[in-house]
C-alpha cells in the first residue's frame, strides 16, 4: 500500500494549504469543489468514471450525444453563483434556453397538455378538461408558492444536524400540511382526475412517489413557474463541462478513472481516502458524493457506525429504479417537443406496482427526451437523439433485468412507434440501454436506485444523512441522498450547506 506523495495536502504535513478530497464530480461533486475552493481549500476531486457528471454522464455513440441523466435545469441562479464564486460569468460558459412548453404531458387516450409557466395558457387548458378546476388551479398556485418560501429559500440551503432544527420547523411544516401527500394536496384543490395527474407527477423526476411523498414538493410547481425550465445547448453536459472548466481554473485536481475503496479514519475524524489501486491520499476534509448508503455501507465499512448501521440502511425507503433507453434516429420527429410525459392507462396502481409491490409491470409512463428539439448539433445532420426513461423497481423487486432489458426496449419501442414516433422501430441508428443494474454497479447506488433514498416525510430534513457526517469529523455528504435532497436544485444546494457546516480552511493549517 502506498502513500503518493504529491497527493498529500501540504496542511496534513504541517504546510500550505488545507486539502480537500471530493468523492465524485456529479453535481454535488462538482458544486462543492467550487464552494471549497473558493474558501481556501485545495481540492482533489476523485472520480470513478473516465468522465466526470455521474448521473450527468455524456454517452458518446455513433456521432450522436446523449445526456446519461438530469436534463431539466431549473433555479439557474444556483449555477449562476458558482461561476462567481469562480470568479466567471455562467452565461460566458454556458446557453441556456427556457423551454416553452415546460413539458407536454400525453395521456394514454391520446390527449395532450402544454404545461408552461404561462399561467393563463395552462388554466385556459384546465378549462378544456374541467372548467370548475380553474379556480381551485389558482388556489393551488397561491398555496405552492407559500410552500416554496419556506420549503425552498428558507430551509433548502439550511443544515439539519441536530434534532432541534427539526424542531424548530414543526410549526411551519404543520401550517403547509406537510403531512399530507403531494397528490393529497393536489386532491384537495383539483377534481379532475387528468389535472390532477398533470399537477402531481413532479415527485416521479426525483425519485418520489406522488401518493407517499411530503406534500412539500408542490414547491416544484411554483419553483418552476418564477424561474422556468431550461435546457443547455450541448445538452446538460456542457453545464458539467463548464463546471470542470470552473474548478480546474481554481486550481483544483480531477482524477479519472480513480476509485475509492474507502474513507479512512483515526481518532473519530476522517482523515483521507485509499484507492481501489491500494493508493491512500491524506486530506483534512472528506466530501463524499456517493450515494450515503454506499458511503457508510461500503466506503466506512470498516468504521464502527452509531446511526447509519447495515441494519439502519437496510431498513430505510430507497427510491425508485431507472429504465433508460437511449436512441437516435436516422429521420427527424419535428412535431415532439423537447420534453415528453407519456402517461400510461395507470396512474395510482402502476405508481404502487413501483413503489410498494416492487414488480415490473407490462405497462409504463415514459419520459422521453428529445434534445436535438433545441439543439441539432447533439445528432447528426438529419437525426435525432432521444432518451426515453421509465420509472421501474430498484433492485430490490422481482425484475431480472439481465433477462428483462431488452424485451421491456422492445415494449417501449413498440408503444412509441405506434404513439408518437412512428415507423421508429425501422429508424434506429444506435441504441444503448441502462438499468438499475448499471446504477449499482457504475454509480455505486444502493440498490440501484435512480435518486437515493426516497423523499418520505420521516426521511427528510434532520431524518435524512446530515450533510455533516454524524459518525466522524471531517467528513462530508452532499448529492440526492442528503439534504435537501435529489433534483439539480437540491443536489446544488446540498453543496451551499457545506459553507455552513465545513470549518474555514484556516483552521486545518
């Protein structure tokens, strides 16, 4: 076992700065290598991958692009203040465009709903479906924003690391009904069960089930309506492009293709990393973007843990798996927008077939991505590419996805063709396929799940893995699985609460 010593920080020899290990350069990776050096630290990030992005990977297949995950950029500002704390200017490095509509939602009859932040557009559409819910869409608006000011700019960047900070939100959390469900909440102001779809499927991007989860989430809806839904040109890799460009400029180390086996420990503080290679790299501060399950599970398998135990883990709600099919075709669909919900003949029952019976089920709810919508570059001349994503079991339900992958493509296929994009079966230029079983095995995500622990009231705030580490010193959580939680604003968010729990750098040197 070796100690390399040009990957030892000057402060843990008694010199220089303080160094910084970041686990992962996903978003949260990446956005706390921003924070951190900015306040002095000097950072190494260690990533798994020959790229960096974790769920934000770019795959590369045949002249085409295709974003790996998160595609749905909202709340611009969270980047916008990385780039200065960088010293640079987000839309110098980086075109975003807002998208009009937000999504359009198909129902399996094959009606379809604009969903913008145009507020008269969507209530002249509730009018179509039920003009009696016009007025309750209003009510519903006014009550998502009340949840935003509190769940969003006042709690969202906030740490939870002691039970009195739960504490002291109870008040609020009761007067929002956060003990209702979001699609309870929805209920209680829609009547039209097609609206109500519309109004309540946010959760699902982010690993949430709508008849389980805090009612908290409405804040999505207003989230979305004050500040848009956009998407970068060059897709959501070159906002992870830019971000590697960011901290590099700051002076910071990626290393691809370098995986840690564990944290290392001594005296109760977390002192460095080993490599899968046998090397140990020293660092006064450990930042893990790693799934909190893996973290603790694998990472600190050999520290004793008082809280996040197997046992503890393995008792916990862990979200749903990912299906994602990735595609391009050799002719365009110039009628599908850029973002497609595809709802299935079930709602409630295929919800409960993912989340509670944990079974594949022969009918599905799609997301389909077509980004050359915006942007022709990611295709080549005359295609375009596509990723269509299905909410399935984690790898804890009946699925043997080694057996099951390519008929359930072929499903999906199949539907689509006959649905939206017709003739693709004979169209496909190229194809890859992800399931939970890469989320595990590439992403080191417990289970295979697509968005770490799932968002339940008792697994949120102070209920969630703290950003501070309650085991060690020194170490470190940010990403989906800590608070606030999944979704591109959370996991950057997770990344603005490290300014309020890491010591100043000063103090290591």
């Amino acid at each position: 076992m070796t100690v390399a010593a040009s990957h030892v920080p000057g402060s843990v020899q008694g010199r220089g700065k303080a160094h910084a290990v970041v686990i992962g350069s996903g978003f949260g990776g990446l956005a706390a290598a921003v924070r951190l050096a900015a306040r002095g630290f000097q950072v190494t990030v260690l990533e798994k991958l020959d790229a960096p992005g974790g769920r934000a990977y770019v795959h590369q297949r045949d002249g085409f692009s295709f974003d790996a995950g998160p595609t749905i950029i909202t709340a611009p500002f969270l980047l916008e203040e990385l780039w200065e704390l960088g010293g640079r200017r987000f839309a110098d490095d980086v075109d975003l465009r807002l998208m009009d509509p937000f999504y359009r939602i198909r129902f399996d009859d094959g009606r379809v709903f604009d969903y913008s932040g145009d507020a008269d557009k969507v209530k002249a559409q509730i009018a179509e479906y039920s003009p009696a819910d016009v007025e309750g869409y209003d009510r519903f608006m006014a009550m998502s924003e009340k949840v935003f000011k509190v769940g969003f700019e006042d709690l969202a960047h906030v740490p939870f690391g002691h039970l009195t900070d739960m504490l002291r939100i109870v008040p609020d959390m009761a007067m929002l009904q956060s003990y209702r469900t979001v699609y309870g909440m929805v209920s209680s102001y829609i009547k039209d069960p097609f609206i109500r779809q519309v109004l309540s499927f946010h959760p699902l991007l982010i690993g949430g089930n709508p008849f389980t989860v805090t009612s908290i989430y409405v804040l999505i809806s207003f989230l979305e309506r004050k500040w848009g839904v956009h998407s970068a040109m060059g897709g959501t890799g070159a906002v992870v492009k830019g971000l590697v460009n960011l901290v590099e400029g700051q002076g910071t180390e990626i290393r691809y293709n370098a995986e840690v086996e564990r944290i290392l420990t001594r005296n109760g503080k977390a002192t460095g990393v080993r490599l899968a290679s046998g090397e140990e790299i020293a660092a006064d501060v450990v930042v893990s973007d790693v799934d909190p399950a893996t973290t603790y599970g694998k990472l600190m398998a050999e520290h004793p843990r008082k809280r996040w135990t197997d046992r503890k883990i393995e008792r916990s709600h862990f979200s749903n798996g990912l299906f994602v099919w990735y595609f391009g075709t050799k002719r365009q669909y110039p009628d599908v927008k850029h973002h497609t919900i595809l709802l299935g003949p079930r709602y409630k029952e295929l919800i409960q077939d993912i989340f509670k019976h944990k079974t594949l089920a022969e009918d599905f709810s799609l997301y389909l991505y077509r980004p050359t919508a915006t942007d022709p570059s990611l295709a080549p001349e005359g295609c375009d590419a596509f990723y269509a994503l299905a909410p399935v079991p984690h790898l804890g339900g009946d699925a043997d996805w080694e057996v099951q992958a390519e008929p359930y493509r072929a499903r999906i296929a199949k539907y689509l063709s006959d649905s939206i994009l017709p003739g693709l079966e004979d169209q496909i230029a190229t194809s890859l396929v992800t399931t939970p079983l890469d989320f595990k095995h590439r992403l080191n995500s417990h289970l295979g799940a697509g968005f770490s622990l799932e968002p339940i009231l008792m697994q949120s705030a102070w209920f969630r893995p703290h950003n501070k580490s309650e085991e060690v010193e020194h170490l470190y959580l940010v990403g989906a699985g800590t608070h606030p939680g999944a979704g591109v604003p959370g996991v950057i968010s997770s990344a603005r609460v490290l300014d309020r729990v890491v010591p100043d750098a000063s103090t290591f040197v």
